[in-house]
C-alpha cells in the first residue's frame, strides 16, 4: 500500500468517525429535516438560484459529452470561443 492510500484511509476513517459523531451529538433533534431545508431560513430568490444552478449543472453534465460525440471536439471549442470575450 503506498503512502498516498494510506493517508486516504486515514482521512476516510476520520471523515466517518467526525459525521458519526456528529450525529450522536445531535440525537434527538431534527438534524437532517433541518439540514436538507436549511432550517426554513432560505427565501425564493435563493431557492430559485439553486434550483436553476442544479439545473444548468446536470443538463451540463449529461448533454456535455453527447454533443461532443454527435458534434466532436471542434465544434464545442468553436462554440466555446464565442464566450472567450465575455469571461474577460
């Protein structure tokens, strides 16, 4: 085992015991209902960003590779160009 697994499992390990003893720590309480709805705290405006950002993110993610296998790779940096002067 090299040392770079090594110190992934550690991490693991230690990223599994702290999530446990979090958990422990929080019985009793609503933890996840609180986590998942950010403890009702989020207005319309943010819950209509994320919604749009997860969005954009998956369709990214799935429509991404398809169009470079329909399309190649030539005609996504072409395409990419046309943002080049809007990201300066």
């Amino acid at each position: 085992m090299t040392k770079g697994f090594f110190l992934f499992f550690v991490f693991l390990i230690l990223y599994c015991a702290f999530g446990v003893f979090s958990r422990r720590k929080k019985e009793g309480t609503l933890f996840l209902r609180n986590y998942f709805l950010a403890n009702n705290g989020l207005n319309f405006l943010v819950m209509a960003l994320v919604v749009a950002s997860s969005y954009v993110s998956a369709s990214s993610f799935i429509s991404g590779p398809s169009a470079v296998y329909r399309y190649g790779l030539s005609f996504i940096i072409f395409g990419q160009l046309f943002k080049l002067p809007y990201q300066v």
